[in-house]
C-alpha cells in the first residue's frame, strides 16, 4: 500500500498516513500492532515522551532495521517534547532520552506537544504536582524553548520541528521569530472541528498539518477518567454513515480519506491488527468533490480535547472554551 505524502519545508516528504501511539503502554500490545503496522506498508508512526512507549518503539524498530526489514531513511518517526522540559537546559537532556529509548540517531519530526510549560520534579522528568494538579512554568517562553529546539536541528539529532496543541496566534508568533521556521502543527481535527481557520494559517506559512483523534479518539477518556471531555463521536454521524455504505468502505476510512485528500496527515491510534490494515487501505478511492463538500459542512462543531488540565496558564491556547470550568487535576499512571 503506497502512502501519499506531502513536503515539508526541509525537502521531507510527511506520510499523509500513520500511526498514532497515545495510551498504548502495553509492551505485547503495541509490538503486535507496530509489526501489523509496519508490514503493512505504514512508515509514519507518531509517539512522545508523554505517551511512555518510546523504548517498545524503539525495541521494534531496532529489529526491522537491523534485519534489513526497512532502511531507516524509509521510515518517518515523530516524537514530542512533554510540558515539563521547556526549560531550555532541559530540551537536549530529553531529547537525549528520547534518541536513546528510540535506539535512533535522530527524530523525523519533533514537536513541541503543548504551548503550555509546566515544573518537573526534581532530577527526573516527571511533573511536578501540587494538590494534585501541575504546576505552571511561567518563565519559559515559547521561544526560549525552539532555540534549543533549532541547536538540535542543527546538529541533525531533530530534521524537522513543529507544534503540537497551539493556537493560529502562537503559531504565528513563534514562526515570525523563529529561524528555523515551524515544518508541522499536529491539533485535533476531524468534521466537528475542522480548524478551518489554522489550515488556512498552515497554507500560507507553508506549514504542514497533522491530525490527531481524526476519528474523534473514541477511547480519549480513559486518559484521564475525571477530566471534562466534550461528547461526539464522528464515526456515527450519518453522512459518514451513508458515504461508507455508497463506497463500500467503514465509516472509519471515510473519516481518513477525507483528511489526506485535503492534505492533511492522519494518525489513528489503534491496537488491533484488522483496523490497523483497514486504516491505512483508504488511498485505492477517493471521494467526489461534492461528497468532501458534505462532510467539510457537517453543522455539528464540538471540539472533544479541551486541555482542562491547563486551564488558568497564561499560554493556554483555546480562547473557545469556557475557562470557568474546574482545572483538572493529573493522575500519573
């Protein structure tokens, strides 16, 4: 299965397609899943420090390379920095880690996973807490963050960097400030919320764009079971529903198909070895104009990840949502 791609403003070219690691921690699991994934013609997987499977990735991608399975040029890796190391004495230690737990010399893309900086615990990267919620850095601008960031793409450890989770202001801001420019956002996007307004932003700086919870992240609340999160599920909508009955296809590979066919690279997350290769066989149709049409107007406009836990920072990105919600606190699993 041969995935489309588009260009970043390194030369790169970004699979249009991958696979999204999010709350996968189980070793058996996500070995079974990054083995259907890459056999099956993905070569864009997306992870983070966050997410904590950075070393069962790298254990996986040691044994495809090292047997000769896939060249490590083919192959397309993002990770992310996590909120508690935007200090800059604190981004090449990370991302030292990182490279180590990987087992690669250097990250495709990487991101910064949230505008919002938080304090980590002494000596080690986990956050800091207070009263069980995380407790706001608010020294570090973004761009003290990015010039550690861009010695690292200097020295060729990071070969393209980019956003995560920010809004079209602190996108602009930073890539008016920024020498080396911003190569990728990666935000929620799916028919409910399109982010119309960011894509156009995108267009214009020469940004490329990733998706995230592209089918709506059905299983987003077990991140954090006492968090706010918004109900929607995309994959019932009935314009999907119909789409995927007209083309013979799941609602599922509707919801992708008309992301990448806007250009836009999708990441679904998932651990089953059947919808792993469902997934990424949505690049043998495409869907008419007037069908893309029908989804792009979908009246429904939910946004389902709202980052309740960071609500008060001064970065928090989302001026739509109601900030007079309860901040949530963090459970550390």
């Amino acid at each position: 299965m041969t995935v489309e791609t588009v260009p970043l403003n390194t030369g790169a070219q970004l699979p249009l397609f991958g696979l999204g690691t999010w709350q996968v921690k189980d070793e058996t699991e996500l070995t079974v899943a990054l083995r259907a994934a890459l056999d099956n013609g993905y070569r864009l997987i997306d992870t983070a420090h966050l997410y904590q499977n950075e070393h069962i990735i790298g254990d996986v991608l040691h044994e495809y390379i090292s047997s000769g399975k896939i060249k490590r040029e083919e192959l397309f890796i993002t990770s992310k920095l996590p909120f508690v190391a935007h200090a800059p004495e604190d981004v090449p230690k990370c991302v030292e880690g990182q490279l180590k737990a990987l087992k690669l010399d250097y990250i495709d893309l990487y991101l910064i996973h949230c505008p919002c900086p938080f304090k980590h615990q002494e000596g080690s990267f986990l956050p800091l807490l207070e009263n069980g919620k995380l407790v706001f850095d608010e020294q570090t601008s973004h761009i003290d963050t990015w010039r550690a960031l861009e010695k690292l793409y200097h020295e060729k450890k990071l070969r393209a960097l980019g956003v995560s989770n920010f809004s079209g202001k602190q996108l602009q801001e930073l890539y008016d400030l920024a020498e080396v420019k911003p190569a990728n956002i990666q935000v929620e996007c799916h028919i409910y919320w399109p982010q119309e307004p960011l894509r156009a932003l995108c267009k214009k700086l020469g940004v490329t764009f990733t998706a995230y919870a592209p089918l709506g992240s059905p299983g987003r609340k077990a991140a954090r079971p006492d968090g706010v999160w918004p109900e929607g599920d995309p994959l019932l909508e009935p314009v999907v529903q119909q789409l995927a009955a007209k083309y013979h296809k799941t609602a599922a590979q509707i919801l992708i198909r008309h992301l990448t066919q806007h250009g836009i690279s999708a990441i679904p997350k998932s651990i089953s070895p059947d919808r792993i290769v469902e997934n990424i066989s949505t690049f043998d149709f495409k869907l008419s104009d007037e069908d893309m049409h029908a989804l792009d107007t979908i009246p429904t406009r939910i946004r389902l990840f709202i980052f309740d836990f960071a609500v008060g920072h001064p970065l928090f990105p989302h001026d739509d949502v109601d900030t007079s919600i309860p901040r949530s606190g963090l459970k550390l699993h």
